[in-house]
C-alpha cells in the first residue's frame, strides 16, 4: 500500500503499482489483426444516454431470470421466509450480482490503462486506449443502474478484489493480458451472455447486449496478442503462467457464493454458502463462467497437460473445444449488424 495519505471526503483506496512504459517509435503495421480491431472499436462506439432506455421502471425485488438459478431455491431456509422476505433477498442478491460487475469493470479500466503504457506492438497501444473508453462506459452504467434503479450497492468481494491487485501489481504485459483481457473478460462474456439470455427486466436486459457487444472484442484482443507469445518461453516462465491460471480460475470461481449477501440478511453464513455451492443451478452457473475462458487459454497455446488436469478438477475441462473468442467476436459482429437493421 502507499503511504500517501487518500483525499479527504472519497472512498478510495492507493495501490502502489510498478510498470515499465513502453515507446513504440516506429509505428508499424505489422500486427494487421490488431488494426482491424482497433478499427471495429471505433465504428462500434456508443453513448448510453443516448442508446439505453433509461426512463424504464425497474422492480428490484421482482425475480429476474429462472428461480432455478437463484443460490437458496429449493432450501429450507428460502421456503419458510414470507414473500416479503423474498423480495427483498432478490434485491440483495441482485445488487450484489451488479456490484460485482460494477468492481470488475473498474479494474478492467485501470489494467487497461496500463496496457497502454506497458504493451510494445504500436497497434495494440491503439487498440488497448480504445477499451479504455469502452471500461469507462461500463462502469459508468453499472453504477447508474445501481444507484437509479437499485438504490444500494455492495462492496468488492475479498476474491475478486485478490485477484484484481494481483494483475495491477504484476510488472509484466503478458500477465495483465492473461489475468484481466483472458480470464476476467472472459468471465464477464459468459457472465454477461447468460444474464442477456435469461434477464426478464428490459433495462438491464439491454444494457447488458451493448456490454456484451463490447466484452467480446477485449477477449478477442486478449487472444490475439498472446497467441504463439507463450510458444517459446522458458519452461519456469510458463509454469509461472499456468500457476497463475488456475489461482484465478479458483478465485473466481469462489467468489460465486454471495458470502455478503448472507452477512447482511443475517442468514446463517456457513449454511447459505453451503447450499449454493451444492445448489444445481448454481453449480451449472459456475462452471459455465469458464466456456469462453477455457478456449482462450486453448487458442493461446497455454493449455498445457498440468492445466488440463486441474481445469479437470474444476470441472471445466469440457469447455475446451466450444467456440473460441475470434468465433465469438465475429458472432457479435453479424448479431450487431442484424440488430441494427431495419427489418429486425
């Protein structure tokens, strides 16, 4: 921690963070990939005063998506509330879902503000500056729809917080790529594509599809500029990788278990921690996290027989030959265009 003292007045925290920064006075084309990508980022902007339903009414304690999916359904401890009670747990919950997003989204935008300074190749600083806006945005409406609609937030989770000062402390750009672009981002795309398919509440239903719009891109990025980096990297190197790998995978998969939630319920915590893990929709949840994740760490080269073992552990093993992110950011592509058309 720094020991300068914060600003009077704010909720802030200082984190003493070193990286090297990187000129790139050539300005090369060579990485055509990455252009073409920077190029996408830009036509695919958009202004969420102006592109999201604001004024609609939002329900936070209505249940939003299939009961299944809800950590306490089906438990004793959920049966025998009254219906009161409920509601106001689906607002708990809810919250603590967006809050999360909301943290996560912030630590994007500061691990991609540094990519700017640390990444070498000239088209990737281009690129990186132009997620930056887009990590702007979404923190931006994650906390509007908290506080307009919601009305509360939650603080970060102690896992993903762990996680998030492990890749802004780390020193070097190929581990802020793995941890935030890979397995962050590719949480968030599967997080995000779940809630799209399964949000009854138009506001964040559409909020969420413009997100995700974006989330896409930034794995892809992610895959892009690591693919082939890790081919020839000494053994320990790359040991270092994949341990790093699995302890995020573990983290947040963890972090899944809405320990806060519970807390300020004043639910037994060991009990409701409990049933969720065990909960089938909730476990079904959390291994799907990782089915854009797991192809990522594939088309990367990083998916080597240590990590197939301990993906196999987690339970995450299968994902392995779903679509990758370059498939997916051309799915998004087709999907915006068909969107955006007239006729649908």
């Amino acid at each position: 921690m720094s020991d300068q003292p914060a600003v009077k007045g704010l909720d802030i925290e200082q984190l003493e963070c070193k990286l090297e920064l990187v000129y790139n006075w050539g300005y090369e084309q060579a990485r055509a990939d990455l252009r073409q990508l920077y190029t996408k980022a830009k036509h695919n902007q958009w202004i969420p005063e102006e592109t999201l339903p604001w004024d609609t009414d939002v329900d936070p304690e209505k249940r939003n998506g299939p009961e299944e999916l809800f950590p306490l359904a089906g438990s004793d401890i959920y049966r025998k509330m009254d219906k009161r009670q409920q509601q106001k747990l689906n607002a708990e919950v809810g919250a603590w879902v967006l809050s999360q997003f909301l943290h996560g989204e912030q630590g994007a935008l500061l691990a991609t503000a540094q990519l700017v300074t640390a990444v070498p190749h000239y088209n990737a600083k281009l690129y990186a500056a132009t997620q930056v806006v887009d990590e702007a945005r979404h923190v931006e409406v994650y906390d509007r729809y908290l506080h307009e609609k919601i009305g509360f937030s939650y603080p970060i989770n102690q896992h993903l917080k762990v996680l998030l000062d492990l890749i802004l402390k780390d020193t070097r750009w190929d581990m802020k790529f793995l941890g935030m672009q890979i397995m962050v981002e590719g949480l968030a795309l599967s997080s995000f594509a779940m809630i799209q398919q399964t949000s009854t509440e138009p506001l964040l239903k559409e909020l969420t599809r413009y997100v995700l719009l974006d989330e896409a891109r930034h794995v892809a990025f992610g895959v892009l500029s690591l693919r082939d980096y890790y081919d020839d990297m000494p053994e320990v190197e790359r040991k270092e990788r994949e341990d790093f790998v699995y302890e995020a995978a573990r983290l947040m998969r963890d972090r899944f278990l809405f320990q806060e939630v519970w807390e300020k319920a004043g639910l037994p915590v060991k009990e409701c921690m409990d049933i969720t893990l065990h909960n089938e929709g909730q476990k079904m949840f959390r291994t799907l996290l990782f089915s854009k994740i797991v192809p990522a760490i594939k088309k990367i080269g990083l998916l080597t027989p240590t990590l197939r073992e301990r993906f196999q552990e987690l339970g995450i093993l299968q994902y392995e030959n779903w679509s990758d992110p370059i498939e997916d950011l051309v799915n998004s592509e087709q999907f915006r265009r068909t969107a955006a058309s007239p006729a649908a």
